[in-house]
C-alpha cells in the first residue's frame, strides 16, 4: 500500500510539474505574440512596470515574508507531525 501511496504522489507531483511548465509555455507563447503585435504599447508596460519596481521597498518585502515564514515554519512543523502521527495510528488500525 506504500508504493501505491508513493507512487500517486510522483504522479501527482510529475502532472503538476508538467501542468505548470505548459501553462508557463502558452503565457509565454502569448506574451510574445502580443509583444509583436504592439512593441510601442509593450515598451511603455515594460518601463513602467520598471519605475514601480524601483520605487518598492523589495528589501523590506522580502525580509517580512523572511520573518514571517520563520514565525509561521514551527507550527507548520508541528502540524505536519501531528498530522503523520494520526495518520500512523489509523493505519494501524
């Protein structure tokens, strides 16, 4: 019952994988078409996107989701332990 559990999960993990890369491929494939389509249009997105990242305290971003994912990590920790154990115990049963 293990590898069938073991084996579900890598297909699951291999179908999201492949899922993800597809949809990145096709708003990649739609990005370029657009871009061909309107370079001037296109280029102006692209700056101003550019001034407002420039203008984000990115520091300050990362560093709270670095505090916050340490806050959150040790609870996590323990639910997922929690959660195994309960788990053992019902397949034991």
């Amino acid at each position: 019952m293990d590898e069938s559990v073991a084996g579900t999960s890598e297909d699951l993990a291999e179908r999201g994988f492949r899922y993800t890369k597809e949809q990145f491929e096709a708003v990649l494939s739609q990005t370029q078409d657009y871009v061909r389509e309107k370079p001037g249009q296109s280029l102006l997105y692209a700056f101003v996107a550019g001034l407002v990242l420039n203008r984000l305290p990115l520091g300050q971003i990362v560093g709270g989701m670095f505090r916050l994912l340490r806050l959150a990590l040790k609870p996590a920790i323990l639910i997922y332990g929690a959660t195994k154990l309960y788990q053992a115990t019902q397949d034991e049963e």
